[in-house]
C-alpha cells in the first residue's frame, strides 16, 4: 500500500509570497485544496502551488488516488523597518 507524502512542509510564509509543497508518490492526478479563500493554490504533476494573500492560517490538502496528506501553514504580515 502506498501513501503520498508532504516532501518540503513549512509552517509559515509572508504575504504575498508563493510557495511550492512537494508531494511524493503521487498516482494519477494530484488534487489540492486549501481551507482558506485568503490561499490561491494550483495543483501541479506532483506539488501545489500555494499563493499567500492575506494573513492566516490554513489546512492545505494534497490528494492522490484516494489518499489524501495534509499540512497546516500560517501566513504571517512581515513588520516593516521605520
């Protein structure tokens, strides 16, 4: 039996900032999804690409064959030097 797996996952990233979370062991077609409209994400062959809009945090879910993986990231606001 396989499982995919999250090969890269970080907790947090900065608006405005992409990020790419590479998936192993992909069959098929890989599906992404995130539970926060604030994340624009796009499913590639074997990663998603996740687009950090807006502070927050969110469950992004790769799946694949069935078998899902998830991984929680937080966007944060980067303070800026006076």
């Amino acid at each position: 039996m396989f499982q995919i797996n999250c090969l890269n996952p970080i907790s947090k990233i900065n608006v405005g900032e992409d990020y790419i979370l590479k998936v192993a062991n992909v069959v098929g077609t890989l599906k992404c999804t995130s539970s926060n409209s604030n994340f624009s994400i796009v499913s590639n062959k074997d990663s998603c690409q996740i687009e950090a809009k807006n502070p927050g945090s969110a469950t992004i879910t790769a799946s694949s064959d069935g078998k899902k993986v998830k991984t929680t990231i937080t966007v944060i606001q980067p303070v800026e030097s006076i």
